[in-house]
C-alpha cells in the first residue's frame, strides 16, 4: 500500500518523495500544481499521482494507504495574501479529509504547520533557548498575512483533536526550509533566498523588506527531509507537535552579504516597507525532535547557499 504525500510535487515534497521512493516505498502524491510542477519522470512504477486540490476530494476515490505526509499548502505570502482561501482550505478542509482517511486506513498522519504560528514573540521569554514547542503564540489577527499562520493553527487542532480520539497523530513546525528550485514555477515566488539569489544574478538591487535587522533560521531540504522522515517512522507515540529548524539564526542584511560572497558578485540594496506583523525574529529550541529520533541539523547555512550556487552555475 502506498504512502500518501499531499503537495509531494511541491518544493518539500518532491524531496521526501525522492527519498521514499529510493528506499522502495509505494507512494500516492495528491497535488494540485498550484504551486509545483507535475513529475517529468513519472516511469517508476511505484508513484502514482492525483492532480486533485486535496480541499475537494472524495476519499472514497482515494484507494488504501500505509500512511498520511500532509504537504499540501500554499506557503508564498505572495501567492496567499491574493487568495486567503487556497491556503484556509488546504490546512482546514484539506486536513479533515485526509484524517478521514487515516482514520479509515487506521494509519498515522504527520501534519505540515510553521513557525509562523508562533508570531511576534517577547524577545526576553525564549530568545536564549530557542522557541519551544510549548510557546504561546502571540500574532495579528486580520491583517494580509495572517491566514496562514490562523489556517495552521486550525489544521493542527484537527490532527491533535484526531490524536485526542486515539488517532495516530502529529505536528512538526517548519523554520524556514530552503534548496535548490524552490521557485521553479513562480519565479520571484517571494522566499528571501531565491529571491537575492535572482536579484543578485541580473545585477538588479537586493530588496529589502523593513529594516533588514529582522533574522531566520535557514534549514537546509534534506535536513528537513531527515527531520520529517525521522517522525513519520518513529516508533513511539508522537508530541502533539515538534520544532524541525536549525538553531543559529542571520539576519535578513547580513543573508544579503552571506550569498553575495558566496556568488562573488558586489550588489546594491533597496529598502522596502515590510509587513506589519513580519516577525523579528525566529529560533527554534529543537531538544525534543533531537531526543526523540537523535536529529540534528548537518548543513550549515554557507554550505547550503554554495550547493545552490553550484547547481546553478550547471544550470547557466
Ligand atoms: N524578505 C526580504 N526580501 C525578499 C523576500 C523576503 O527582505 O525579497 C524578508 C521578509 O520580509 C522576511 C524574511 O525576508 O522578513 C524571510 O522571508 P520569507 O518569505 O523567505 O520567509 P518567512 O517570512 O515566511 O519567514
């Protein structure tokens, strides 16, 4: 039986996919490539694809599965603040259907949410430890962006309400995965590291969103993949929800300089007005992902940004 992977033609899912099918795994891709492009490689036997918006499915058409991987999201502000329901409907509606089929197939589910949820944290309650998973979250309500933290909160309440009747259930947290072709279909997709990658490449001015001084934490894909791969195979019981991000963080200016040198070309910046509810900051405490399945992130943030360069130079 395969194992389900909403949005595994997406920029995530396509490398957990990738990974599954390597190791022998069977696996069903429901996407709705929105966002992502359908396979060019679809020979191998073993995948089999639904182009369907999971939102709008009948799970009665979806045959038996070994397992649920819930990707299936817009995650670009760019895309979600011109269409709130895409991303509303995927982590709500998307979400109850695919309980209904775990729930069918007696099967865990593992549930994609974001750090975003977390919001605008005080500096001074967890900056030295990282963002645990405990945290309060402290964010705007109704404002451009927030749907999508509001439509994560709400699909991780329905995997956790599943767990609460007996489900086998969990959430992890994203911190800011990046790669190489995250912006294959949309160039100027909106992610910062694309982004300057592009910028910088035509000579056009690095823009800037706010004062710069804001900082992520970047997590190399196939750190990520480990991460998420580690969880849906754990063997214990999972936390209603786990942190996966890497605990050093950068700020958006010192990002520019970063892949500057990197790529070994000068560039100019260019200040923009940035969102309203942009969080400052961003670190996630990863102890209880490291204690359940031994993870760590390996990549670090200079040696992700060179993979990328490298890949594109092949690529020119
Ligand atoms: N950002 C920027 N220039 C860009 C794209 C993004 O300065 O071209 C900023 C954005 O305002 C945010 C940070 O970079 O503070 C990370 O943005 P991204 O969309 O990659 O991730 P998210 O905001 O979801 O963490």
């Amino acid at each position: 039986m395969p194992i389900l992977v909403s949005g595994g033609d997406g920029f995530i899912g396509r490398s957990i996919v990738d990974r599954l099918l390597f190791a022998g795994y069977s696996i069903l891709v429901i996407d709705n490539h929105i966002s992502s492009f359908p396979r060019k490689d679809t020979k191998n036997s073993n995948y089999c694809i639904f182009e369907k918006d999971i939102s709008h499915i009948d799970v009665n058409d979806v045959p038996k599965v070994s397992g649920v991987i819930h990707l299936a999201s817009i995650a670009s502000p760019l895309v979600y603040k011109d269409n709130p329901s895409l991303v509303i409907d995927s982590n709500t509606l998307g979400t109850r259907n695919l309980i209904d089929i775990a729930k069918r197939d007696k099967v865990r589910i593992l549930y994609a949410s974001t750090s975003e949820i977390y919001g605008q944290l005080n500096d001074q309650i967890t900056k030295g430890t990282g963002i645990k998973e405990n945290e309060f979250s402290v964010t705007k309500l109704l404002t451009e962006r927030s749907c999508y933290a509001s439509a994560k909160r709400l699909g991780e309440e329905l995997i956790v309400n599943f767990k609460r009747q007996g489900g086998d259930a969990g959430n992890f947290r994203l911190f800011n995965v990046y790669g190489k072709n995250m912006d294959l279909k949309h160039v100027g997709y909106g992610r910062v590291i694309p982004n300057f990658f592009n910028q910088m490449k035509k000579g056009e001015p690095v823009q800037i969103f706010g004062t710069g001084r804001q900082s992520r934490s970047f997590l190399w894909i196939d750190d990520a993949v480990d991460a998420i791969l580690g969880l849906f195979f754990y063997e214990g019981e999972l936390p209603s929800a786990v942190n996966i991000g890497r605990n050093e963080s950068i700020s958006i200016i010192d990002l520019a300089e970063t892949i500057s040198n990197v790529l070994g070309v000068s560039y100019k910046t260019s200040f923009l007005p940035g969102d309203e509810d942009d969080p400052q900051w961003r670190i996630p405490n990863t102890d209880l992902i490291s204690a359940l399945t031994g993870w760590k992130a390996k990549v670090s943030l200079r040696e992700g940004l060179k993979m990328i360069a490298d890949a594109e130079k092949i690529n020119d």
